[in-house]
C-alpha cells in the first residue's frame, strides 16, 4: 500500500514543508499581528505534522511524542498567549514593518534561493553516502525558514513581532532536526521546548512591561534617553 | 461529427449551468458562515434570467464598443471554458491551444471590459478600469509563471497532455514547487474573481469596488451576460486549479461511462475549494487598494520561486 511506500513519506513531508515556506512568505507580506499569529500557528501545525509522517516512516515512537508536544505548545499555547499580549496591549494592529512588502518579498525570495543552494550539495553528499531520500528538499526549506525569521526580527520595529520572528526561526532549526537525524534524543527535545516555552514566556512578559513604559512596542524607543 | 460535437456541447452547458450554482454556493456557504440564512444557491441563475427579460438603458454617449463588448467578454470566457479539462481529459478544442490561449483569451475579455469602462465616459467605469488593469499587470505574470512550474514537469504546455502526466504518476506527481505554485494560483484566483482581500463582490456602490465599477453603466441582458461572463471565469479558475494540480479520477475518454463517476468527483473537489475560498472571504477584511499590489507580490514571489526551485532541484 501507498501509505507504506517510504518514498510517499518523502512526498508528504516535502511537500508540507513546502506549504511551511508559503506561511513564512504570507508572514513576510502580512501586516495584521493577529494574522501573523495565526500563521504561526499554522506553520507549527505542518511541522508537527512532518514529524508525525517522519515517525510514522521511521518507526521511531519517541518523534511522536516531539510531535504532541509541538502541538500542544506551539500550535495552541503559544499562538493563545501571543494574542492575549496583543489583545491587552490595544496598540495599532499593523506591524509596521521598516521596509515595505514588495521589496521584503523579493529579498526573501533572494534569500530562500541562497538557501536553496547552500542545501544542495549538502543534500547531494548525504544521498550519495547514506544513500537515504527522506525529506531532502526539506533541509533546504529549514534553512530558508531560518533566513526568512532573521529577516523578519531585522526588519521588523515591534517588540511582539519579533518575537514572532524568534519563534519562526526556531521553527527552522526545529525542521532541520528531524529532517536531518530523525530526532535528537529525548532529553534534548524536552530541553528545547521547554526552553522556548520560557523564552516565551520571559519575552512576553518583557515586552508587556515595554507597552507600559513606553506606551508603544517600538523597540526603537528603547533607544530614547529618558529623564 | 457525432464525436466531435458530443464533447463541446456537453462541457459547454456543464460550464453555462455549473458557473452560476458556483456562485450562488459560495455565497450561501458565507452567509452561513456568518450566521445568516443566505439565498438560494439557484439565485444567480434566477437573477440573469430575470435580466435577460427586462430593457436595457444605454448611455447616448456610448459607442459600438459599448454595444459588442458583452458578446466578447461572454464569448472569450465561453472558450476558455471549452479550453480547460473539465470531466474528460480531452479538451473539446484541444486544437485550438493549450494554457497559453486560456490566459491570452481571459486577457482580451479583460481588454475589453476595460475598454467598455472607459467607453461612456463616466467616472466610477475610467477608476473601474485603472484599477483592473494595475491589479492584472501583476496578477497575470504570477498565474503564468505558475502554470508554467506544473507545465515544465508535464513537458508540455497542452493541458490535456498536463492532466494526462499528472494522472499517470498518481501521487508522485505532487512537488514541493507545486505547494508554492498552488499558493500562488489561490492569491492570483482570488484577485481575478474579485474576491474579498481584493475587491468586494457584495456591495454594487462602494469608491473601492473594481469589477462592479466598469460594468455599472451596464443593464439588462448585457448585465446579464457580462454577470455570467464573470461567474464563468471563476468556475474556468477554479476548474484550472483543481485538474491541474489534482487531477485524480478524471474520465479518459467522453463514455458516460466514465464522466459520470468524474463528473461526481469533481463536484466534491469544487465544492472543498469553494469552501476554502468562502472561508477566506469569511476570515479576511478587504485590502486597502494601495496593498493590493504586496498581496500580489506574495503571489508573484512565490511563484517564481516554484519556477526557479524546479531547476534547483
């Protein structure tokens, strides 16, 4: 049966980190906050997919687990406690970013393709010497993720965004991980995640009490002598 | 003759009735979505008819562009209509051209439209227009481009030849760059019909509208026929994006045979799009127009990207 076939995993998983490099691409043109979110969210959604297809294919039980915890994290806790910090920030909705769309597009377009070519002999010398096929276009698409949320924390003037941004990128890093090596050992899983969580957590708080001060999420104010 | 007829006929009155249900679908499927009841799915039909019926008011300053413009853009769609695989994988009028003619057909009932806008020299019908032709000069690199990304792993641009690749290598035809491509398509699928991030289709009176702003001097039948006109050319999109890019189950010949049992799928597929497209109607406010152009440039990047990454790997 097809669902058996490892070369359909293959597909799946490239394809879905396919879809993950169109909501990176949304986010980069995106201006509402809550939209970006919502993206996020989504994208967290596709990887946790990747990881169930990658567990499925590879017999290996602990990538589920990897999996229910990047749903459970990312795609509901994280995007819910990012939207009660916006919420009750009741700044302007528009991100404002410091270059406009188009340009940022055709950059980051620039920017996927050098990843596009960075991955490549990378991905021919793995198949030539592992002689594996799982996912090989997907390193590629990991290390564009990785770019694009640079970019995006670069280029974007609210504190809430870039954490959005912090949060994409560890999404890249967290694609090549198990794209590459099919899942670090547990303990480091959990370590991550529970990392990012703080992370999280620690930054929303900050950027909560930069809304207070300040009464704005430019982090460009930060810069202003107070007294 | 028989042969020949048989298919051209069928896909035409498939193509005439479908379009309308589309429409009408749709906008039952939001009004639910926003908690209201909603009219029925029949009442686009119900509408043209009842134009086609009633007379018509023609501004004097109006000239023959005026007048043979509904019959072009009415005729063009048709075509195209006639030119995408439908419930067969044959095309009726394969002969006639690929996917090139398709977008070179939808470009000339757009030339005239916008022609038309201008023609009587009112005010809503110039803006109409400027805005038509801003949104198309990028839409329409960005569907091509698109295409041509699904085209390069048929080999060909004939779409019956397309489809045919695409049902042969069953689910390994599927591409990361397809994903991109997909994506691109919707945006573009969405700023051509009209839909909300781009233009409004509910409100007739409104200083953002585009499509309604060019045929407001319009009533009647040629009201009438440029409203059918419209809702083909979505359903035509539509149809593009499905067969194009899921091709599975489609009939290989025209036995009834086989297009019933396609007919059926291709009605599921239509109406999960229809729904994808309803929600993000639902989801979305609509754009200022001076963004439309970055909604467009996703649409734009990525699908040069899926182009560009079908040569990288």
């Amino acid at each position: 049966m097809f669902y058996r076939d490892p070369e359909f995993g293959s597909r799946m998983i490239t394809l879905m980190a396919a879809a993950a490099l169109v909501t990176q691409f949304l986010m980069v043109g995106q201006r509402i906050l809550i939209t970006n979110i919502r993206l996020f969210a989504v994208q967290s959604f596709l990887l946790s997919g990747i990881a169930i297809t990658i567990a499925w294919f590879q017999n290996a039980q602990h990538i589920y687990l990897a999996a229910a915890l990047t749903f459970v994290l990312k795609v509901m806790l994280v995007p819910w406690f990012l939207k009660r910090i916006a919420d009750r920030m009741r700044t302007q909705p528009e991100v404002q970013p410091l270059i406009n769309a188009p340009v940022s597009l055709l950059l980051c377009g620039g920017l996927t393709l050098m990843a596009y070519l960075v991955a490549q002999p990378l991905t021919l010398d793995l198949k030539r010497e592992a002689g594996f096929e799982l996912g090989h276009n997907t390193l590629a698409v990991a290390i564009s993720l990785l770019l694009l949320g640079f970019y995006l924390m670069v280029s974007r003037r609210k504190a809430l965004s870039q954490v959005l941004a912090l949060l994409t990128m560890e999404n890249g890093v967290f694609l090549a991980a198990i794209s590459l090596t099919y899942g670090v050992p547990f303990v480091v899983e959990i370590g991550i995640f529970f990392d990012v969580l703080v992370a999280v957590m620690v930054l929303g708080i900050l950027v909560y009490r930069i809304g207070e001060t300040f009464e704005s999420m430019d982090v460009s104010k930060l810069r202003d002598l107070k007294g | 003759m028989k042969t020949f007829l048989f298919p051209i006929i069928l896909q035409a009155v498939l193509v005439l009735l479908l379009a309308p249900l589309v429409s009408g679908f749709i906008k039952k499927l939001k009004a639910h979505l926003q908690m209201r009841r909603g009219a029925s799915i029949c009442q686009p039909l119900f509408d043209m008819t009842k134009l086609l019926r009633k007379d018509m008011v023609i501004s004097e300053h109006a000239s023959w562009i005026f007048r043979i413009t509904p019959y072009v853009v009415f005729l063009t769609t048709l075509s195209v209509g006639l030119l995408v695989p439908l419930v067969s994988i044959h095309v009726p009028l394969s002969f006639m051209g690929g996917v090139l003619a398709v977008i070179y057909l939808l470009a000339l009932g757009r030339f005239f439209m916008a022609l038309a806008g201008l023609d009587t020299g009112s005010a809503f019908g110039g803006m109409g227009s400027s805005r038509e032709m801003t949104i198309s000069a990028i839409a329409e690199p960005a569907m091509m481009l698109a295409i041509f990304t699904v085209a390069i792993t048929a080999g060909s641009t004939n779409l019956s030849q397309m489809v045919l690749v695409g049902q042969e290598s069953g689910w390994k035809f599927p591409d990361p760059s397809h994903t991109l491509a997909f994506a691109a398509l919707f945006i573009v699928l969405l700023a051509e019909t009209g839909r909300i991030p781009v233009d409004n289709p509910a409100t007739h009176l409104e200083l953002t509208m585009i499509h309604e702003a060019m045929v407001l001097e319009y009533s009647g039948p040629y009201l009438a026929l440029m409203e059918w006109a419209a809702s083909i050319k979505q359903f035509v999109l539509m149809t593009l994006l499905i067969n194009v890019f899921f091709p599975f189950g489609l009939g290989t010949d025209w036995e009834i045979s086989s297009i019933a049992p396609s007919l059926m799928l291709f009605t599921v597929k239509l109406l999960v799009l229809s729904g994808l497209v309803a929600l993000v109607e639902t989801t979305n406010a609509k754009l200022r127009l001076f963004r439309v152009p970055d909604l467009l440039a996703i649409a734009f990047v990525l699908a040069a990207l899926a182009l560009a990454s079908k040569f990288l790997f």
